[in-house]
C-alpha cells in the first residue's frame, strides 16, 4: 500500500516511498553500521515513514541487504548504527581466494 491508503486506513508502520543507488558525492554515516560510506562509494538513499514519521536513511549496499535478511526473520526494530557491517561482495571474494597457491604461482 502507498502512503496514501495507509493514512486513509489509520494504519502505522513502515511504508518505504523510495529506494536509490548513488554515488556519493560527501561523507554520511550508514544507518544500520554506523561506519562511514565515504565519498565516491555506492550507497542506498531511502525515503520512508515509520510510524507517521518521515525517515531519510544512507546504507552501505551490504548493510540494506542484511537489513532485509533481519526483517524477514526478526520481526521487531533496530538500533542505528548498532548492527554489524557483514563483508562486502568484493571483501568476500577476497577471503576466497588460496593466497598459497597464488604464491606458489608466482614462484613458478
């Protein structure tokens, strides 16, 4: 349901309005980890009402994902900035890859 139908049912919760990927172009602090995403980073732009309240949140692409895992097993809130960052898709690539046997490879 839209903003509209949810104010017109007197229902309160979450309504997400919108949902972006951006560069960014200064420092913000990710809601869900608190950890800055720093210039020239991709980042989640949300726009949203909870509870009547307008939000506007910045997340670390990893940490909306993870936001999402939460909400679909745990029914309940978050504290900002309290959460743990999970790795990124490329830091978890990196952990994949056998150093030895790139070294090995190198000695080769």
């Amino acid at each position: 349901m839209g903003l509209a139908s949810n104010a017109g049912l007197g229902l309160m919760g979450y309504t997400l309005i919108s949902e972006r990927t951006h560069k960014a172009l200064k420092r913000y602090l990710c809601i869900w980890c608190g950890e800055l995403i720093l210039p020239g980073q991709q980042y989640v732009r949300e726009f949203s009402t909870y509870e009547g309240d307008v939000q506007k949140h910045k997340w670390h692409p990893e940490c909306r994902d993870a936001s999402a895992e939460y909400f679909r097993e745990v029914d309940d809130e978050f504290s900002p900035h309290d959460m743990e960052r999970p790795p990124s898709p490329g830091a978890l690539e990196f952990e994949s890859w056998d150093c030895a046997l790139l070294k090995q490879a190198a000695l080769v």
